[in-house]
C-alpha cells in the first residue's frame, strides 16, 4: 500500500529512521483483527488485548488499550483462537484444577467477540463439564491510552486515562478526552466495580454441566461524529460470486478476501444520505481512512464484481478533487488527492502532514482510468458525463506537471516535511540507484509514466465517446509519451535492457531492477519487443522470490528483504504484475507469480497482509511476515479478484456490446465454476471443464468473445 508514515522511514512504516520510536513499532503478524470500518479490535491469539498495538480503536482512536480476562488464582490456558470471517472472532482457554476428578480438564471459557461500526461486544461463556460444584471469582481488567493512532505506532502513547463510572443506570467503565468517549458496560451488572484497577468481577458459581454467561458491550464515539461513516450493511456495492475450483485455497483467498473487503468499506458524508457513496478504507489498523491511491487501485481491481464501488470511489474523490495551489497541502488544481485524516499527522521531527493532503504524484492519472475502465465495465453513461468535468481537470493538471519540466510527470516535496517520494513506494529511500544511492528530485517514476499513458489514452476515449473535444490531441500526447519514455528509460546491464525505475532531478536513470516492470506491461506504453525483455526479467529468480514479485532485486545493493519497499513482496504489486503479463501475452509467468502469492494465501490463512519479508521460496517455504504489516488491507485483498481476473482473461468493453472470457492460466485451478460475476448490470457466469472446454452465461444484449472456442448455455445472449 501507500500511505503517510510507512513512508518516511527506511526501517518501516512507523518512525523517522533514528527517531526514538525506531525499532519500536507494534508487530501484529501475530495479532487476531476484527474489523468494521472504522473499528477495530486487535488482540493477541489468546483474546486478551494487553500489549503493544492491542486495543479496540474507532477512527483513528485508541478506545481501549487493555482488556483481558482472568480467573482468581487460577490458571488461564489458552487452547484455541482466530477469526470467524472478517468481524467475529472466537476464543478458548481452560480453567486449569477446576472441577477436575481426572487429567482431562472440565472446565472453559470461551469468548465471542463481534464488531460493528462503533462498538464491539464479547460474550464470556464459563463451561463445567466437571462432576464438582466450583465457585471462582471472574475479573475483568480494562483501560485505555486514548492514544491516537500515530501515537501507537510510534510507540510514544501517553500515559493510561483514569476511570469514571459508566453513568447512573449502568454498572461499568467510561473514558473521555478531547471529544472522544469510550465506554465499557458488563450485561449483567458485574457483582463489583473497582474504579481505580478498571476491573469488573464476577462471583461464579457453578453445578456440573451448567454454564454461566456475561456479555462486554464496547462503545467510542467523537462528539461531532465520525469523519467517514460507516457503509450500511446491506448496501454492498458489489456482487459477492462463488468459486468452486479443484484448487481450494483459491476458493478460500477470494472467500476471506471478500469478507474483508466488506468490512473497509466507508461512505462520503458529503454524498446523498439515501444513498452514500462508499469507498475502501486502506487498511486496519493504520490506514482506516480515504486514500486516493488505495481506492482507486482496489476499485479497479473490483470491476469485475460491478461498477458501484467504482462510481463511489470516484464521486468521492472528485468532490475533494484539488481546486488552487497550496504549498502546505500540495493541492493544485485538477489533482487527486492522498490522503484525509481528521487531524494533523506528526511524525518524527520533520514528517508533518495536514489533515487532507495531496503528496501523490499517481491517484490523478489513476482516477483517469478507473473513470474510463468503469465505463468499459458498464457504469451507466450518465453517471460517467457527469464525471467528465473532473476528468477534464484531471488530464489540465497532467498537462501542467508535463509542460512544467521535460514531459514527464514528477514530483517533489517543497515543504521540507512532506513525503518525499510520492509514488506507491514512498518510503524515503525506495528509489535509488543499483550502487544503493538514493535519488534526487525531483523524480519521474516509470510507473506513473505508464499510468498517464493510459489515462490519456482513456481520457480520450470517454472525450470522444461523449462528443467533447480534445480526443485526438490526448492521443498523440500519449505518443509522444511513449517515444519520450522509450529514449529517456531503458538502460542495459549484463543481462540486457530494461526501464529504469526513474529519472532523477538530473535527468539520469535511477538503474535499479525492481517490481516497477509489472506496473509497465499491457498498458500499451511497450512494444511486443519490450515487454518480452520484461516478461523475461520478472521471470527471473532475483525478481520472482516463489511467492510474489520482489520490490527489488535481490542483486541490488540495498536489497532487504524486510525493506517496506527495498525488498519485500506487496500483493497488489504482484497482482498487477499477473494481469500485465496476461494482457501482454506472458501467461507462464503470469501463472508462476500467481502460485506464489496462492501459497502465501494458506500462509496467512487466507488473509494476506499489505506486505510480506521478500525471502524466497527456497530459504523459507512458508513466507516470513513483515511484522508491522496492515491486515487485511484493501489492495492486498483485491488482489484475489485481480488474480481471477487475469486467469479467465475477463475483459469488457459494454459500450461496444462486448465481454471477452480468454482463459489465460486458469487450467491450473480447473475445473473451475465461477458465479455471480457482473458486468454491464448483469450476471456473468464463466465454467471451465476438465478438458478446457469453456461454459459462459451473460446478461442480455452481451456478446461473448474468446481466443477459443466458448459455449453458451441455453438462453445466454450474445454469439
């Protein structure tokens, strides 16, 4: 992913290389996350939230920073724990020497947790399977930081709020400052509340085979609401298909992927309330907000289950779209912006960034594209003019940035605590040279030049389409691009050519090999020629680590494989790279980095994290976690679908009448059966039998087009 602070440090996402707080950043490869945008709860394996990130948070809050659960001078022992989806989560721990008459034990807790937006409830649930009456006395211990989120992931939390009584007619726990209040209640009322330990107890007592129950209720609220909203729950914007494939753990990777992408969702305020616009939240816990980048990548990567989300995604942002300059925020007119947060965010002494900021040189040309490839997908055609105007001063501002230098678009911090790199890969030092230094602005990333490639091609294509003018004039701007990019980027080294990953503030290539290759491929910026350089290249073993795409190559000077972006394996890095290749016409090493992230998905139980350690598959069969990682995180999770997508070869083109099923490396999971895809407002429903043979259902008034034979089912339309 993206985002404020794993950007300015090359230790991780967390502090300023040096800081005090590096090396102190909370691990959560090992933690259980609930989550319901924008709440939280973050756990260890046991259920107890006790140390270190742990807490359940709202919007950018620390409500609680502990709550844990024990039993009077006994002996707690955790035996099983771990999600339930994407929201509950369930844990079971044994009450060792109670009620015992032989070694087997008799006696256990087991915790419910649930989230909803706002609040969480936990149900404890005290079992005597015993033959002995027992009688023990359950406390419950809770109390909160109020920290706020950077605060956590600095590690420089202040100290612990005191208690106050819940209020006259409920028995338990409150906690306020500035505005922000958290509450814990017990149902029923504990038999005794300690205001100063924070504690809750229960006097139980139990006959053999009886249980005994008490529910948590968790509540936090901001007094002048929240920033972005909750999505209603039953407003999905998008269809949830079923897979059925011989390769189960593809099935389970789209399965959690869902669950969790479900759970990000967040809604405008600024949209119709009948109605509101949702977007992707980036991820939990750092990233639980609106960033332009992230959303428009993992809406994109949705189109396939329908274009709400994407209609969403861009009426959001096109509402915060930039309208003058400002130095401060690095907002100009007609650009996307990066991020909004509700406060200031501080971290380290020289990263500052205000509460909406646009540092991101990419969600601009991003934002091109989702427009034009939602319209490709079937978002209704007034919706799409409607969106126009902010297309138009979209590409404005992409002219500006070229004309202002050497054609291509860069970026540069001119604030002195901005980010710094401005790219996907905004770490301060995830751009530099193969002898391991950093390059200088301002920089011009490949990436983003293949970005406004496209989004000019695009941006054409709707102007042309709606009768507005300026569509050939796009077209050979992107040309021009392209022969710009072809003089300026490629350089060679002992095993040949390849684009450079920028040009710095001298106008000389920044020489690195690096996962960029995969942003360049089927975006129409390289010839078959080039892209057959790259496709070989990503196919190589520096690159290629045998479960994802390295960010760079692991023959660089500099490489790390625990490196936020000099090293490591994104998912989304990867995806793009699968679906490139595709489009490109590589499928075999398409369906080689495809595997490895499928073999990452059983790793992390099918929830893949922002980022994974970039060892290769040889060193560690099973891939190591990036111990601060988001998870689950938008892109990360999309990431399943992109994958699918670029296995059924499933492209669109609804304003033409057209839907292309061209199976690329999906044989590998066949026979497949996917369900409840959709496109152009109806159901596309694609087969794959043991020998090949292809099976497609679509809506009405659809054509189906493939590079071989496909077969319709009775009464699909379309030949």
């Amino acid at each position: 992913m993206d985002t404020t602070v794993k950007t300015q440090d090359s230790n991780g996402p967390f502090a300023e290389p040096g800081s005090a707080a590096a090396g102190l950043q909370p691990f959560l490869h090992d933690a259980v996350v609930t989550l319901y945008a924008p709440s939280l709860v973050i756990s260890r394996a046991d259920g107890q939230l006790a140390e270190g990130a742990d807490g359940f948070y709202h919007g950018d809050r620390r409500a609680l920073s502990h709550l844990t659960v024990a039993a009077e001078g006994v002996f707690l022992a955790p035996v099983a724990g771990g999600l339930r989806g994407a929201d509950r989560a369930d844990f079971r721990a044994v009450l060792r020497g109670l009620g015992e008459t032989t070694p087997d034990p008799a006696v256990t807790l087991h915790r419910r947790r649930g989230v909803t937006a706002g609040r969480f409830e936990e149900r404890l649930e005290v079992t005597n399977a015993g033959t002995r009456r027992i009688r023990f006395r359950l406390r419950v211990t809770a109390g909160t930081d109020l920290a706020t989120m950077e605060q956590v992931k600095s590690g420089r939390t202040a100290g612990t709020v005191p208690p106050q009584a819940a209020d006259a007619d409920a028995v338990g726990l409150s906690w306020s400052r500035g505005g922000f209040t958290a509450r814990l209640l017990g149902e029923p009322a504990p038999d005794a509340l300690e205001l100063p330990a924070g504690r809750l107890t229960y006097d139980v007592e139990l006959a053999p085979g009886t249980s005994w129950s008490a529910t948590l209720h968790g509540t936090a609220a901001y007094a002048d609401g929240d920033q972005f909203p909750p999505a209603p729950a039953d407003r999905v914007p998008w269809s949830t298909p079923t897979l059925r494939s011989a390769d189960r753990r593809l099935d389970r990777w789209l399965e959690q992927s869902l669950a969790d992408l479900d759970r990000l969702r967040l809604t405008d305020p600024q949209s119709r309330q009948d109605g509101p616009d949702q977007f992707l939240a980036a991820g939990a816990p750092w990233f639980l907000t609106l960033f332009g980048r992230d959303a428009l990548w993992a809406a994109r990567m949705l189109l396939p289950l329908g274009t709400d989300l994407a209609a969403g995604t861009l009426r959001t942002l096109a509402r915060r779209q930039g309208t003058v300059t400002d130095l401060a925020k690095a907002e100009q007119p007609g650009k996307i912006l990066h991020e909004v947060r509700r406060d200031t965010l501080k971290l380290g002494d020289r990263l500052s960034l205000p509460s909406v900021y646009y540092g991101t040189i990419d969600a601009t040309p991003l934002w091109i594209t989702l427009l034009h490839d939602a319209w490709r997908w079937g978002l209704d055609p007034a919706e799409t003019e409607a969106l126009l105007p902010h297309a138009e001063s979209a590409l404005a501002w992409m002219r500006a940035q070229a004309d202002a230098g050497d054609g291509f678009l860069r970026y540069i911090d001119q604030t002195g605590h901005g980010l710094s790199n401005q790219g996907w890969k905004d770490s301060d030092d995830s751009i530099r040279h193969r002898d391991g230094r950093r390059a200088r602005a301002p920089i011009a990333l490949c990436e983003v030049q293949a970005y406004a490639y496209e989004a000019a091609l695009g941006g054409a294509a709707l102007l042309r389409a709606f009768g507005r003018p300026g569509a050939d004039e796009w077209e050979a701007w992107a040309e021009r691009l392209a022969d710009r990019f072809r003089d300026r980027f490629w350089v060679t080294d002992e095993h040949g050519a390849y684009p450079a990953v920028a040009l710095d503030g001298d106008g000389r290539p920044v020489d690195s090999v690096t996962s960029g290759f995969g942003h360049l491929l089927g975006t129409g910026l390289l010839d078959a020629e080039e892209s057959a350089l790259l496709a070989a290249r990503i196919a190589g073993p520096d690159l290629d680590a045998g479960h994802g795409l390295r960010t760079l190559s692991s023959d660089a000077v500099g490489f790390n494989p625990y490196g936020y972006h000099v090293g490591s394996i994104w998912p989304h890095d990867t995806a793009i790279a699968v679906h490139g290749l595709t489009r490109a016409g590589f499928p075999d090493a398409a369906a080689s980095l495809a595997s490895g992230l499928l073999t990452a998905s059983t790793a992390f139980d099918a929830r893949l994290p922002e980022l994974f350690a970039g060892h290769g598959s040889r060193e560690s069969p099973y891939p190591a976690p990036y111990p601060a990682s988001c998870r689950p995180q938008a892109w990360a999770a999309a990431s399943a679908v992109h994958v699918l997508r670029a296995a059924l070869g499933l492209s669109a083109d609804v304003p033409g009448g057209t839907v292309t099923v061209d199976p690329a490396f999906v044989r590998g999971y066949g026979p497949l059966t996917i369900t409840g895809l959709h496109v152009g407002g109806g159901r596309l429903d694609v087969s794959l039998a043991a020998d090949g043979a292809v099976t497609v259902v679509a809506s009405e008034g659809l054509s189906v087009l493939g590079a071989r034979p496909i077969g319709r089912s009775p009464g699909s339309a379309g030949g």
